[in-house]
C-alpha cells in the first residue's frame, strides 16, 4: 500500500463533483452521482467479517480463538480492523443506501465520497440547499456528512455542515450548537439502531435551519469597533494555541513565537477587511475571519495544526475542534 497524500493511498478513491480537490488526486464527476453510483465509483468491495482468527506463533505453531473478528477488504484482501465479536460493521452497501434518507433518487446529490486510509474510513457528502446569512448576499450550503471508520477509530456518524460561498470555508453544524448530527458505535445491537439513523438523516434540514438561525444571530450582531474584533483576533489565537510569550521576552524560541502571531493576526485581518465592506462589520464576518484563517493559511499549521487529510480535518480532526473554539468565542462577543 502507497500513501500518495495524508489518508489517502493507492488502493483508496476519492471522487468530487467537478474537481480534482486540493491534492489532485481526486476523480472529478461531470455530474451528481446517485449514492449507489458513488458506491460504484469509490467502493464497489465490501468490509467482510471473520468468524475466527488463525494466529501463528514464532514457532511455528498456530491458534485459532473466536473472541476476536477481522474486517477484511473483499477485493484485495487487505485487513481494515481487528475487533471483539461485539463489533458489529455496516456494510459499504447499507452505508450508501442511508444516502436515500436524504431525499429521492432523484433528489439525493453525493457531492463527494471516497475511502482513506487504504479503505479504513469511508465517507459520503450530500449536498443540500443553499441559503443567504444575514442580508448582504452571504451565501452558504448546506451538507449531510456520513462517515465511519472499519478500524475502530470512527463510529457510524452523520454531521450537517455548512460551506461558505464566498471562501469556500466549511463548519460543521454543531459549532452553531444545532445538535443535529449523530453517532452510533459498531456494536451488537447496531441492526436496530440503523432506524433512529434512518430518523435522524431524514430530519437533518431541522438541524441546518437550526443552525442557520444561529448564525443570523451573528450575522446581525453588530461589531462596535475595530479594537474589539482584534482582541477577539488575539484571544481566538491564544485559546485554540495557547497563550503567547511576553512581548519583552528575550527567548529566540518564543520570539519566533511572537513572529508567527503578528503574522497570524495580520492575515486574520485582511480576511476580516475583504469581507467587511460586503457582509457588514459583525460577529459572523469576524468568526469567518478566523476560521478562514485556520482553513487556507499556511500560517495555521506551523503548529502542527493539520496533520490530517484536509477533506476530514475541517471536520473531524483537531481544525474542526479550533473552528468551534472560534466560532464558540464569537458568540460570546455577540452576546455581550
């Protein structure tokens, strides 16, 4: 197996509606794709489960036991997981047939969908509608993200997210407090819990509307000066980094730490003054700032800020986590 870039290696596909995606390993798609057809593109195999598992030993001789299962690529065989008998995998199939609880065949659009890791995480992106923030032409669009992980490292989970038009900068939902996705770990009793899954994907426009509200709150919350949106700047950096060195500090290391700061919150503020004059002086545009800084500044990983492939670490990986400490700071400022 070849890593080619981050999660994704030589045995994986990753297709995307009309891109090659930031890596250019991506296989772009004319059109929407069908779930079933996206399966067909990025995972016609399935994860099959062992019953028992051979173990031999360095000498030689061999094991069986049956308290353990092995998750196996059905085309070449590889090994995705090894897990208890209480593990309990959804098929590839019946993960892209939850796709249909978006909507009708003909409705239901897979802007993306891929494996990483050598088929170890699978994951499908449907695209929803697009709607305005505040009243200025901020456009955002809203996804239903499923995803789940045959290694043990992701349970079956669905998450709404919101991509802006104007940066192509994506939130998960649940920074907005929309408490609108789920998460189901693969167990015994995982066959009957696939209806309340079916439930939850059927209402995840409750949780995008929710959380569209949440963000008109901010959008019409209006920012009183330039200073405040700079100390939210500085205390944005200071809790997703930690807090920064003295300025008179002597220290070579945390001089450059300092360095690294002023430059951060410089291009925090060019994304704040290319918006600004558009969508408004508030509490949305200024979140935007910061999390678009975190998304596409070369700036935001000198800390080892993502380590992970870019598709999943907006989402799910530590960036997602320093989103919602952004966004999270930003409604306390609005409701202040």
């Amino acid at each position: 197996m070849i890593r080619m870039a981050h999660m994704i290696t030589d045995s994986d596909t990753v297709a995307v509606y009309q891109s090659t995606a930031w890596h250019g390993l991506a296989v772009p798609l004319a059109e929407y794709p069908s779930p079933t057809e996206a399966r067909d593109i990025v995972a016609p195999w399935d994860a099959l489960a062992s019953t028992d598992i051979l173990i031999t030993l360095p000498n030689g001789d061999a094991v069986s036991t049956d308290e353990f299962k092995v998750i196996v690529r059905s085309d070449n065989g590889a090994v995705l997981g090894m897990h208890s008998q209480k593990y309990s995998p959804v098929s590839v199939a019946e993960f892209f047939d939850l796709a249909y609880e978006f909507g009708s065949a003909d409705v239901v659009k897979v802007d993306s969908a891929g494996t990483l890791k050598g088929g170890k995480t699978l994951f499908c992106s449907l695209k929803g509608d697009t709607v305005e923030i505040g009243s200025r032409g901020d456009t955002t669009t809203g996804y239903l993200l499923l995803a789940q992980g045959f290694d043990g490292t992701m349970p079956l989970r669905g998450d709404v997210a919101s991509i802006r038009t104007v940066c192509n900068n994506t939130l998960t939902m649940n920074h907005l407090d929309s408490k609108c996705g789920f998460s189901i770990r693969h167990t015994r009793k995982m066959g009957d819990r696939m209806e309340s899954v079916r439930r939850s994907i059927q209402a995840w426009k409750m949780g995008f509307d929710a959380s569209i509200v949440k963000a008109n709150e901010l959008a019409f919350a209006p920012v009183r000066s330039r200073a405040d949106v700079q100390e939210y700047f500085l205390r944005s950096l200071e809790s997703i980094y930690g807090a920064l060195p003295s300025p008179t500090t002597t220290d070579k290391r945390e001089q450059t730490t300092l360095a690294w700061a002023a430059t951060s919150l410089a291009e925090m503020g060019e994304f704040w003054n290319n918006e600004e004059a558009q969508y408004g002086a508030n509490w949305w545009t200024a979140a935007n700032a910061v999390t678009a800084y975190l998304q596409h500044s070369s700036e935001a990983t000198r800390l080892g800020a993502n380590s992970e492939a870019r598709v999943f670490a907006d989402l799910y990986g530590a960036q997602a986590e320093r989103k919602g400490v952004a966004i999270h700071l930003a409604q306390s400022y609005a409701l202040a």
